[in-house]
C-alpha cells in the first residue's frame, strides 16, 4: 500500500521561507524545492496564505523561481487570494493543483472555471457556508454540491482532490471517525476522485513529543480507507517510507486493529504497541488523554 505526499515547507508560516517569500529571495525557495524532490516527493505546495496585499506579482515569481531548479514535479497553488491562482496558472509548466476550492458557491463559482480553462486539478475542500461539517453525511452532501460543479464545468472526477478535512483528535474525538467514513463513501459519490488532506491537523495542540505518532497512525488509517495522497513534511523519514510501502508491520498492525483484530500486545515492540493504542484513540475506543500510551 503506497500513496503520494504533497510536500508542505515552501509555506508562508516558515520563518527563513516566509522571509524569502517577503524579500523575494530565490535561495532558500529553490534549496526547499531540491530538497523535496531528493526525498521523492509526488508534489510541491506553495502556501501563500492570504496574501492579499501582492499575492497576484507573487505566486507567478515563487512558480518561475521553484521551477527554475524543479520542473519536472507539479505544483500545488495554495492561496486564499484567487486572483493570484489566476496569474499563476500560465507559468505552470506541468499541469497544477489548485487548493483549495471549498463547497461555498461565492468561492467555486469563480474558481472552477479557472481550473476548467487551465486544465489544471483542483482540491476540493469539504468546508460549507456554515462551516466545519458535523459528520460523514454533511461531507457527502458537500461533495456532492462541488463534483457535480466541476462536472458541469467539464472537470473529470480524476482531476478532483477531495479533502474531507481533519480536525484536531484532543478536542474533535468523532470527527476522525466521520472523516474515515466518509472516505469509504467517497468512491461512490465521485468514482475516480482523488482524495488529500493536511494530515498533522489531527494533533494539533497535543504536546509536541506525541505528534508524530497521532500523525502517522492516521496517515496509515486514512490510507487504508483509501486517501490518496497526503500534505506532509518530506523531512518524515516515516511518513515518506508508508508513502513508498517500505513499512507493512506498520500497515498491518493498524489494519489489524481497525478491523477488530487487535493484535497481541506482547508479539509487538515498543513501536507497534503505540501505533496500536494511537489507533484505538482514533476510533474512539480509548479516550483521548496525553497519557494515552502510558495506559
């Protein structure tokens, strides 16, 4: 079992790539850009965030300035500031993705043509007029709403990305089930859709010592339910093994788990144990506490 990864660091956020960003300083974007394609990644996001006051100048130089060094891997165009999608799409060399398009008429009425005319895929995000949806049926009927637009529009279903969204397991215990429901339900709904997410959603606000095992425990879950591919650090030696399928016990022990077959605890080693507990949590079968791997 394999999936792609949707390299995540040429993001705004960062503090060196913020500032190249701002200063429009090639070096560091480029050196990002090389250092996820070493590590195999599938593609490149380029996170603006809103970027409102020069995003339409900005895109388009980050675009030309990555595949100046990288262009033989597509890019993802993650801004809220459509115009700047807009200017970028010309300078793509390779079909993009476009993220994210979420199920609010105002935002995919004017950016499902882009992706219509461009050609390029589109990551259709499960957020609505009212917000975060409250379960697996909510994220169907929104899904529904937004393929069958791009339909419409002369989008295939195998150029949409559906991001049925992760939220945070410490606070939102049963949206992770809802949201691994909902990816048996995708199929059905959209044949041939894709499907992403930004997976480290789920442990945010957990002490930073046991992010990565939540990370990796629902990257394995949602992978099993069929996630394409995955937004994540290419620095995660683990995350980029799972992504190759270089790591079965892992796969297996949480298949085993998922369908109700724990496995015997004292077979595993300290690893394999936490992925176990991580994803009894995940199912909502323990409660969530930061102790959870200590019980």
């Amino acid at each position: 079992m394999s999936f792609q990864v949707i390299g995540e660091s040429l993001n705004v956020i960062g503090k060196e790539i913020g500032r190249a960003f701002k200063e429009k300083d090639p070096k560091p974007i480029q050196e990002e850009a090389l250092f996820q394609k070493s590590k195999g990644v599938d593609w490149i996001d380029i996170n603006l965030g809103p970027a409102k006051k020069n995003g339409v100048d900005l895109m388009p130089w980050i675009v030309e300035t990555v595949q100046e060094v990288v262009d033989d891997i597509p890019l993802v165009l993650d801004t809220s500031n459509i115009d700047a999608i807009a200017a970028a799409l010309p300078k793509c060399k390779l079909p993009p993705m476009i993220n994210s398009i979420m199920a609010v008429p105002e935002r995919y009425e004017r950016m499902i043509p882009l992706a219509a005319e461009s050609g390029a895929n589109f990551c259709a995000l499960m957020w609505g007029p009212d917000g975060l949806p409250r379960d697996e049926n909510e994220r169907a009927a929104l899904c529904v709403e937004l393929v069958y637009a791009a339909n419409e529009a002369g989008i295939p279903n195998e150029k949409i990305w559906v991001d049925g969204i992760v939220t945070p397991v410490n606070i939102q215990q049963p949206q992770a089930v809802s949201l691994l429901n909902f990816m048996e339900m995708l199929q059905d709904i959209a044949p041939g859709a894709r499907s992403t997410c930004g997976v480290s959603n789920i442990s945010n606000g957990v002490p930073d010592h046991l992010r990565h095992i939540i990370n990796i425990t629902f990257t394995t879950m949602l992978s099993i339910k069929g996630m394409a591919s995955f937004i994540a650090d290419a620095k995660d030696v683990a995350t980029m093994e799972l992504a190759k399928g270089k790591r079965p016990d892992i796969f297996e022990v949480i298949q085993n788990t998922m369908d109700g077959n724990t496995p015997d605890m004292a077979s595993l080693n300290d690893e394999l144990r936490g992925y176990v507990k991580t994803c009894n949590v995940i199912l909502g079968q323990t409660l969530f506490s930061d102790s959870w791997l200590e019980v």
